[in-house]
C-alpha cells in the first residue's frame, strides 16, 4: 500500500520548543543547517527512489530558494508550511490569511508550479482554530494536513477522524467550501490514539512498535498512513540551546543520533510517495466530516 512521507522544512532554531528563548527576529544569528541537512534527505530518497512532499517555510524559501527549486528538480512536491512557524492559535485569521498567502507566493514564484498542500506550524489546527480550514480553502490550497486526532498540551483534536478526509468548511461561511483533511496517523488502542505518525514520537518509541503499527494500520485497517519528520532530526551535531524548559530539550533532542538508520529501515520497509500521489488513490471515497 502507497503511504505518504513528509517533510517539514524548518532549522533546528525555529522549532516552537524554543520560542520562549530564541525570537525570530534574531532568527539571523544562528548558523543555519537546513540546506546541508534537507540535501542529506534528498540523497537518501534518491537512494530509496522514493517521492516526497516537503512542507517549506517561507522565511526559508526566501533565502534557500535554490533548495527549493532541487527538491522541485529531483521529483518531489512543494507544499506550505506557512512563513515564519507561528501557531496559528497566536495568529488572527486576517494575520493568519496573509501569512499563508504570502508563503504560497514566495514558493510558486520560485517553483513556477501551483501550491496545494499546507501544514500548520506545531499542527495548531486546534478545536479554537478550526476557521483557518475555510481561509485554507478560500486561499486556493487543495489539502492540509494539520490535524493531529491525539491529546497534546500544544496541540490536537483527539476525536478527530484519524484518515483523509473531506472538511465541511462552513465556519463561519454559510457557502460549502471542501478541503481535503489528511491528519497525522495515529494507533487505535483501548479507545485511545496513539501518535506513529513520525517526528519526536519516531525517535521516541523503538523501530520494532513503529513498524507494528504501521502495518497494523496498512494490512489490518487496510488504511494508509501519513509520516512525518525535519531535517534538523537527521542532525545530532546542530548547535545546542541552552536555557529551555526540560519538557522541550527532552523533545527536540531525544535519540537524534538514531534517526537516520531508523529511517532508512522504514523507507525499506515500506513504500511511500508525495501526499497528491497518495491522495489520488483515496479522494473518491473520502466522506465529510460532521
């Protein structure tokens, strides 16, 4: 079964765990490593000969737009990953609508392609952000993928439907706009979502329960999933932050030096594409949310 693997294009000095020490305003400061890092994932996938969607930054894009026309080049897509990773429940929907128009601009401009997928900074499409859908929508993007259907202290909507689906976008609007929801994959246990989906929890859990799952969900839900991760997680030897709360550095930094050989495992084990391949194969028999 064709899965979707993602990628969100952001540094190691970006991450919402540090926005508490590092303002985006000294963002400059920081010696970069997004460029090395994202090649890296694109020699690997060229290895693999596997596809991809990267979910870009605009604020990156602006200054590494030659790396966004290689991942364009080398075959994968380019989606939105909004401008500067700011939540979006920090963001008012018309800061919201021109921060999601201007990444859009910035990257088809560097492109020369059309825009269609999104995914929210800290996939803050929360129950109290549900009206950024409809500006989505509204915005000429085609599908998002921000839900994540689990209970999290910065994020999360853990009653939402745990594959695509179509969002009936009439908040506030009373004219029926759809968007295609595509929400982080999670494990069904005793009435409780378990987030595989990738990132901190892909470093987290051992490779053994990671695979299980994924499989569980490929050949016994018959579903496909979504996965995620950053480049910044293939990179044990990024700078180091000093002055956060516990809770963050245990996240960001946990078992980075065992990102890569786990990920070549699971590009091994299982097949994977961009997440328009991958919605193709399920858009016809999508239903809408309540």
């Amino acid at each position: 079964m064709l899965n979707a693997l993602t990628i969100d294009v952001e540094d190691y000095f970006q991450v919402e765990a540090f926005a508490s020490v590092i303002d985006p305003k000294k963002w400059e400061n920081y010696p970069s490593r997004v460029e090395i890092n994202t090649k890296k994932i694109l020699d690997i996938l060229d290895e693999y000969q596997i596809n991809a969607t990267f979910f870009c930054l605009g604020w990156v894009a602006e200054r590494q737009s030659d790396l966004i026309k290689e991942i364009l080049a080398r075959g994968h897509e380019v989606a939105s990953h909004g401008y500067a990773h700011q939540p979006i429940y920090k963001q008012s929907p018309d800061i919201f609508r021109q921060d999601i128009r201007k990444t859009k601009k910035i990257l088809e401009d560097i492109t020369g392609k059309p825009v269609f997928g999104y995914r929210a900074p800290t996939y803050s499409i929360t129950q109290k952000t549900l009206w950024a859908l409809e500006i989505l929508a509204e915005e000429g993007y085609k599908y998002d993928s921000s839900i994540f259907p689990i209970r999290h202290d910065l994020y999360g909507i853990p009653d939402a439907p745990r594959f695509p689906f179509n969002v009936n976008t009439l908040i506030p609007s009373n004219v029926q706009t759809r968007l295609i929801e595509f929400p982080l994959t999670t494990l069904r246990i005793l009435n409780l979502n378990i987030p595989i989906a990738g990132g901190g929890y892909f470093r987290l859990f051992p490779y053994v329960f990671i695979k299980k799952a994924l499989k569980h969900i490929n050949v016994k839900e018959k579903k496909l999933f979504i996965f995620y991760f950053h480049p910044w997680e293939l990179d044990p030897n990024q700078p180091r932050i000093n002055h956060i709360p516990w809770r963050s550095r245990f996240r960001h930094y946990v078992n980075l030096d065992k990102t890569e050989k786990k990920l070549k495992k699971l590009l091994s084990d299982f097949k994977f594409s961009t997440v328009l391949e991958v919605l193709k194969l399920v858009s016809k028999s999508l239903v809408s949310s309540p």
